[in-house]
C-alpha cells in the first residue's frame, strides 16, 4: 500500500503542473497570437518594399511553380515580388526576391535564415558586409550563380554554401516571373 502512495502522489504533483503550466501557455498563446499574425505580415511587407517598392502587392495562385518558391507577388506598377525557401548550411533560408518587368533583380531580403553567426548569417545582417552581398544580386537575371560555378556573385568567405542557396533561389524568383509575363 505505502509503495502505491509512493507513486501516486508524485504523480499527482505532476499532473496539477503540467496542467497548470498548459493552462498558462494558452492564455499567453491566446493574447499573443493576434500580435505575432501582426509583426509577421509587417515584417513581410517590409521585406517586400525593400526589394521593390510598390503602393501595394496582390499574391498571385501559383500552378506548377518550382519547389522552392513558397508565395509571389504582383506588385503595382509592375514586376514581381517572389519568396523563396532554399536549404542553406544550416537550416533553411527564406528569402524576398524582386523581380522587375525586364526580369532582372531588383533587390533580396533574407528574412529568416539560421545560419552560422559571422559567416552565412551575414547575408542577412545590416551591416556594410551583408549589404554589399546582397547588392550584388541588383540587376543579375538569368542563372545567378557564385563566381566558383561561373557566375558574378562574389561569395561571402566562408559561406560557400549559403552564397549559392541564396543565387540558386535569386534563379528561382527570375524564372518564375519569366513564366509569369
């Protein structure tokens, strides 16, 4: 008998926790989830001016679409704001992509990326070193590639891999808008 108290009344301790702490993470979940939907799509829209710059953006139904664009976008005035989701180093690397009438690039934003700090992760930074690498892609079309596979993009050193998952997805975006008009 001692042996079953013994067991059950941790037992209980843990349930009365772990049901306290569930009931916490939905309250905080439920006043949250509306603010994060919020600073999400700002963030979005952020990303997607600094690539190309437009009054506003209608998200386009994608059919046949390479697999690693995940959203485009028509932007107002013209060209095309492209997301793309490309396997770095590290992790995946989410990437706004504009592309222009002409189907030349008009800028990149990397908007989550987890590669490593100091070397990948500076393609994403705003810093003079992150922003000369993605500069590199402004008015690159048709295959972007990074100078070691022949093409013009200068890698970040050390970051070989991230470079070329960034050029590959540039790629993507500009053959998506070519199929697109």
């Amino acid at each position: 008998m001692k042996k079953i108290v013994d067991f059950v009344k941790p037992a209980a301790i843990l349930l009365l926790v772990a049901a306290v702490v569930a009931l916490v993470l939905g309250l905080v979940d439920s006043v949250t989830r509306d603010r994060i939907a919020d600073i999400a799509e700002q963030t979005k829209t952020n990303a997607m001016k600094a690539v190309l710059d437009a009054e506003s953006y209608e998200q386009l139904t994608l059919e046949n679409a390479p697999a690693d664009v995940d959203e485009a976008y028509a932007a107002e005035g013209g060209g095309w704001v492209v997301q793309v989701t490309e396997s770095g180093s590290q992790g995946s690397i989410t990437l706004m992509v504009g592309v222009s009438p002409e189907l030349a690039c008009t800028g990149i934003s990397v908007t989550d990326s987890s590669e490593t700090a100091g070397l990948g992760a500076i393609a994403s930074q705003q810093s003079t070193a992150g922003e000369n690498f993605r500069g590199q892609f402004v008015g690159q079309s048709g295959t972007v590639a990074v100078t070691k596979d022949g093409g013009s993009i200068n890698a970040l050193t050390g970051a070989t891999i991230t470079s070329r998952a960034i050029s590959t997805g540039v790629t993507s975006a500009l053959a998506l808008c070519g199929t697109l008009g």
